[in-house]
C-alpha cells in the first residue's frame, strides 16, 4: 500500500507531520517581504492541503533526519521565490543556514530544486485566488 493510498483512507494522522513542516518552514520568516509576513504560514497551511502537495509531501521516501519529504518542502520554498514572496535576492546558502543552522545541510541542494507542473500550477492558482 503506498503512503497516498493510506492518506486516502485516512490510516495516517498527518497533524504532527503537519506541525512538524510548519515549524520548518517559520525559520524563513526574516526573508518574507513585510506584505507576506502576515500571510506567510496561512499560506503553507493552505499549500499542505493541495491534493497535489498532500500526495507526496507526508513521504520522506530514503531521506534521512526527517520524518517527511524535506525536498519537497524545499523546492516548495524555492518555487515560492517565483511568486515575490521574499525579499531581496534569494539566497540558498542563507535560507539552508536558518532552517538547519548548517549552511552546508544537503536541503540547501533542494533550496534549488524544481517542481512538477501539477505542483506549481496549484500553488500559482492558490495564491492568485487567495493572496492577491
């Protein structure tokens, strides 16, 4: 049975993972802009409940010192740089270095990653609909 198949029949209690990723993802708040400081974890709360998202995001497959899929997540924050959500240059080492104190983490690596389609076009459709 593979983990969207159990999320489907609700065999998972996804609420610590969920608190889990959003305690992650709050490490990078210094790098919002001030108009998405307020909007920036509604945001990832509504990012977790994409079905698109919610499929893969609760699976850390082989990776290691997580109990969810930390790439996944990554490539999240990276894509989120494509809808002006930080300020400044987007800053890899930097965003590595407040989420894992270890600018050489290897998610510094998924700092840079990509998305599927079906991924970005959910999250790009969320925030017009919802932030704009």
């Amino acid at each position: 049975m593979t983990m969207k198949d159990m999320l489907d029949q609700d065999l998972i209690d996804t609420t610590p993972l969920r608190k889990e990723i959003m305690n992650y993802v709050s490490c990078i708040r210094e790098f919002v802009k001030p108009e998405w400081k307020d909007k920036f974890m509604p945001l990832w709360d509504d990012i977790l409940n994409l079905k698109e998202v919610e499929a893969c995001i609760y699976d850390p497959g082989k990776q290691q010192g997580t109990n969810y899929n930390r790439k996944l997540v990554a490539a999240i924050l990276h894509y989120l740089d494509s809808q002006k959500i930080y300020q400044g240059p987007y800053n890899a080492k930097a965003m590595a270095e407040a989420l894992e104190d270890n600018w050489e983490h290897s998610v510094r690596r998924e700092l840079a990653g990509d998305l599927s389609d079906e991924i970005k076009s959910a999250i790009a459709q969320l925030i017009k609909a919802k932030y704009e």
